[in-house]
C-alpha cells in the first residue's frame, strides 16, 4: 500500500519504517528540514534500539523515503498518517496547532479517495473537527480514522511490530476495511484488532496511559508509606504483583513517571473532565504523587548535607527519562539538577545515549563525562537517575575509590542495599531506608 506519514519523530519515524518493513511504500514527510536531510543521509536523529538498522534496510530497497514536501507525499498516498507532537499547553489541554496545519495542508492536496490517519493522541472529538475542516477544503472524498499508538519508546520497534492490540476507530466501513487490510501481518500472533467507534478510540488511548501513570503513582505512594514505616516496597511489590488480578509492570517504586506522553496525557485528561463537569479526583491524586516523587528525592540530598549543598558535586548516571531512549522530554533529572543547581551544587554527568539532548538543555551549567566513572570521580555522592542496563552492575570498589565519600542515592532502587552497606556505602533508595533498618541489626 501507499501511505505517507506526516511527522517524523519518535513515533511517526518508528511507524513509517515498520509499515515499510511489511513491504509498503511508506513517504516520511517532517517540516524539519535538518531532520530530514539527516534522514537522508542515514543519520537517525534519535536512539531507539533496532531501528537504525531497519531505517537502513527499508531505504536500501526503496520502500522508506524522506521528504519535506507534504504535497508530494499526499498526492502519492492512500492512507495519510498524521503522527505530529501534542504537546501540553498551559492551562493542560493539548495543543493541536500542528495537527490542524497538517489536516489542512492534507485537504489542500487531496487528490483521491484517503484514509487519514490520526496516530497523534489528541482529545476525544478531535477526528470528528479534522474531518470538517478537511471538508472545507476539498470535494474529494475521505475519512478520517483514530488509531492511537501505543508503543513504548526503548521498545518501539518490537511494540509496533507487534502489538498487543490495534484500536482503529472508525465511522467508515471502507476505511476499517482498509486498515484491518494494513495491519493484518502485525497480527499474526492473534492479538486483535479492535474496531470502535472513533470517540471511543480516542479517549481510550487517554485512559490506558491514564491507568498506567496511575499504577507507578501508586506503586511510589506504597513505596513512600513503607519507608517510613519501616517495610521494604522492593518485598511488597514482590507480594503484590504475585497476584494475577494485580500484574507485574508498572509497579517499580523509583522517581516517579515522565517522558513527552504520561505527564501530558494526563493533564490532557484532566482538562476534558473539568471541560465536561466530570470528577477527575483520581487522575490528580495520580500526578500529585509524580510531581511529589522527585522533590522526596531531592528532600533525601538537601537533608543529608543539612541544607548546605554548596560546592558538593554530584555524579549523575542516567539523564533520559526511561532507558533505551534518547529523549529527555519531562524527564526526572531535568527536575532534580536544576534544583540541585539552584542550591549551588556542581553536576556531572553521563548518560549513555541522552547527551546531546542534555546539551542542549543545561549547556555549560553541568559537566559532561565521557563515562559512568568519569562521572563520579571527585563526586560528593553518586545519583542514579535512570536504570540504564550498564548501570546495573558497576565495579563498586572502583565507585567507592572515584568518589569522595562512598554515598549512592538510587532513584531506581537498583543496588542490593545490604550488599552495598557491607562495602562500607550509605546508600539511599526509595521505599526502605536501609542504612536506618541494617545498621540496627
Ligand atoms: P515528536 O515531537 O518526536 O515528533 C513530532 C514530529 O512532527 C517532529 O519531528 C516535528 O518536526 C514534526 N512536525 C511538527 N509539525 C509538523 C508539520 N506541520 N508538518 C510536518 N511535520 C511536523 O513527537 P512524538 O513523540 O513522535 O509524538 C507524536 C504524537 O504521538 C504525540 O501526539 C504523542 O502524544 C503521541 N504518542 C507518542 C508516543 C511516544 O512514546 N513518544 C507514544 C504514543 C503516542
């Protein structure tokens, strides 16, 4: 099939090359003239695991292009995907600026029958305004479907490639027909494709990422009670998740959620239940413990140096808002540093893949290491921040000799607490408060 999708970032980039893969013609189209010539040059702009490979594969047979040219790119295409940012506003909502400026730009080059497809997440009700303003602007004939997206970014490729379900949200049984057509070889492991209606599609992308934030909400509220009273989360999410009814993802205590799509969609939410006089207490409750999260975090360091952080350094593993990813967007660390900042701190830093994105954020504020122990060395006390897998068994005799004191404050719960106290380290993690509990013993 034909299809060009408008909006080449993490996720309009991973669909278009993984429609590619099953032997479509796929036309990546971006305003982002830089992005696209990157593109064009096998640069891949972000770090997503699998995909650089796929990208290149796909190109090399002439079924992955890129373009800046949205006209070209309609006019060649039957199924228009629209897979540009939503990005949250100041008073909650989603700002659609750019998702209308592409479902314009659509009808003003709609030359036959499309399908258009929005994979943006957008508020419930949006498809039906994209259908009347392309209206507006074309006689042909389209439809416009809702197919939120739900893949996890660190696990793009293999969500896409197979999902656990499609949701295709659609008043058109030409259109639906068409889709189920697309996305029967993602399928073929029997997950289903489930056709609703397109309000019901949009607000259940909202829901489920709703739900999901909620879950490590909870998890940190649990996490903060045992604490201080003593329990170790780490052996209550273990007791918890052995139940069936209760599952085992997103339930690690840690800094809390962030990333461009949990803290927006919430928020998104929010502002759709006030609009409608709607409760929306639980969906609060929710990002209240996020944003909470981080400053106990920070509360943990500010009291451990007696509010005097002056002239510490921190050596800081992991900036990107989740591993496997590039992206920074609402990511704990931005949180953290610039508070640690503000109280006049030193930072330096490393993360694996995030550091031209931390560039561009903190320039010359903080120092960039070239690696996790450079890092740390001379460091007042070591922060993980992001659970990246090379974090996860460090040489800690060599940790301990680079640091200036041997202190590890882990927002991932990562480390064997026990362990780390045998090596002679004070060791802060979330959910127990083991130098307290172990030195008693
Ligand atoms: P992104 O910012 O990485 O990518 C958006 C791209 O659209 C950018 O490259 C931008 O240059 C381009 N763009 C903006 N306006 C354009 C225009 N007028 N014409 C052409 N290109 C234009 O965003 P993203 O993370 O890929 O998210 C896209 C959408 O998908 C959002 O609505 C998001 O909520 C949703 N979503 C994201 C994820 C995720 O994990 N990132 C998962 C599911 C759904």
């Amino acid at each position: 099939m034909k299809i060009c999708v408008i909006g080449t970032g993490y996720v309009g980039l991973v669909v278009g090359t993984c429609l590619s893969e099953m032997g479509n013609n796929v036309i990546c189209v971006d305003n982002n003239l830089q992005k696209i010539e990157q593109l064009k040059d096998g640069i891949i702009p972000i770090y997503e695991p699998g995909l650089e490979e796929l990208v290149k594969s796909n190109v090399s047979e002439n079924r992955l292009i890129f373009t800046t040219d949205i006209k070209y790119a309609v006019e060649n295409s039957l199924i228009c995907y629209i897979a540009v940012g939503t990005p949250q506003k100041e008073d909650g909502s989603a700002d659609l600026s750019s998702v209308y400026k592409v479902a314009e730009d659509i009808g003003r080059y709609i030359n036959n029958y499309k399908v258009i497809v929005d994979k943006s997440t957008v508020p419930i009700g949006t498809a039906e305004k994209l259908t009347e303003l392309i209206k507006s602007k074309t006689k042909y004939e389209f439809d416009v479907i809702s197919n939120p997206e739900f893949l996890k970014q660190g696990a793009a490729v293999e969500d896409f490639l197979k999902p656990d379900r499609i949701i295709i949200g659609s008043n058109s049984s030409k259109a639906t027909e068409i889709m189920q057509e697309l996305y029967a070889p993602f399928l073929r492991t029997g997950n289903p494709i489930i056709t609703m209606d397109v309000k019901s599609a949009e607000m259940t992308k909202y829901a489920s990422n709703s739900f999901l934030a909620l879950k490590v909400s909870f998890a940190n509220e649990i996490a903060n009670i045992c604490e201080q009273i003593g329990a170790d989360a780490e052996m209550v999410r273990k007791g918890m998740c052995a139940d069936k009814r209760i599952g085992a993802q997103f339930l690690f205590a840690g800094l809390g959620y962030g990333g461009s799509c949990f803290p927006k969609d919430i928020q998104a939410l929010i502002k759709t239940a006030k609009d409608n006089n709607c409760n929306y207490d639980i969906l609060q409750a929710a990002d209240n413990v996020n944003r909470n999260q981080r400053q106990l975090f920070i509360n943990k360091i500010i009291n451990k140096y007696e509010n005097n952080l002056k002239d510490k350094t921190f050596g800081i593993w992991g900036l990107s808002f989740k591993p496997k990813t590039s992206d920074m967007r609402e990511a704990p660390s931005i949180t953290i540093i610039n508070e640690l900042l503000k109280l006049d701190a030193k930072i330096q830093c490393y993360d694996p893949k995030a550091m031209d994105n931390a560039k561009k954020i903190f320039k010359n504020r903080i120092q960039y290491s070239q690696n996790a122990y450079e890092a740390i060395k001379d460091a007042d006390a070591l922060l993980l921040l992001t659970e990246w897998n090379e974090f996860r068994r460090p040489d800690f005799e060599k940790v301990k000799l680079l640091l200036k004191q041997p202190i590890i404050f882990d927002g991932r719960n990562q480390y064997n607490s026990k362990k780390l106290i045998e090596l002679g380290f004070e060791y802060y993690s979330i959910g127990k408060n083991p130098n307290k509990k172990e030195t008693k013993n």
